[in-house]
C-alpha cells in the first residue's frame, strides 16, 4: 500500500518516521488512534444486502451471517421439516407456513444486520 505525506503529498515509503521531500513528521494514517479507536467500537459491520441474500438461497443463513447462529439454524430447521412434512402430506398449510417463516426471515435477517451496525444490538 501506497503511502503519501501529508503535508506536501509526495509519495513515502512505509516506515519512515520524516517525509525526505519536505521533512515533516509523518503521520500514519492506519496507527492514528482516532481511527484504532473506531475500529474497537464498532467490530461488527455486516453487511444487510448480503445477509438478506444469503437468507434467501437458505433459510436462517442471513442470521448466521449476523452471528445469531441458533435463530439461523432453528429458522432452517423449521423451514426444512415444515416443507418435507408439507410435501410428504400435501398440507398446504404447513408450506405457507414454511414460505412466510422464509420470507420473515429473508427481511428479519436484513434489519438485523442494520441494527447490529447502529449498534442497537449485539449478538
Ligand atoms: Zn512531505
């Protein structure tokens, strides 16, 4: 990675302590404890357009993806057996009840992963 001078803006290499075109103190942008700071506050940035994603090819996957494993594998466990259960019986009711907990858990998974990033929960 590429490193420039902050003052004078000439390309440095990394680790020099003195940019040797103008000879100011360099500052390390990725030591900069502001920025170290951030990083601690907020660890968990997930992403919700791939949780919603992931929650859509498989049931529970988007939970999963935001770190709330048991939801994730109840939701897929559920969906799963609902629909064997449903095709096994023709029960229709039994899979709609599959595609709703689906659905829910395609837009659950995706505000979740929302939440997660405003820091309103943690998992
Ligand atoms: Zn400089």
């Amino acid at each position: 990675m590429a490193k420039y001078c902050s003052s004078c803006g000439k390309e440095i290499s990394e680790g020099i302590k003195f940019c040797p075109s103008c000879g100011k103190a360099v500052i390390s942008e990725a030591l900069s404890p502001v920025q170290a700071q951030t990083v601690q506050i907020s660890p968990q940035i997930k992403n919700p357009g791939i949780a919603a994603i992931l929650s859509f090819f498989i049931a529970g996957a988007g939970h999963i993806y935001n770190g709330q494993i048991g939801t994730g594998l109840f939701i897929l466990f559920c969906v799963i057996i609902f629909s064997i259960i449903a095709i096994i019986y023709g029960n229709t009711l039994l899979l709609i009840a599959a595609t709703i907990m689906w659905i829910t858990s395609i837009y659950e998974s995706y505000t979740t992963s929302q939440k997660i990033n405003r820091g309103e929960i943690k998992v």
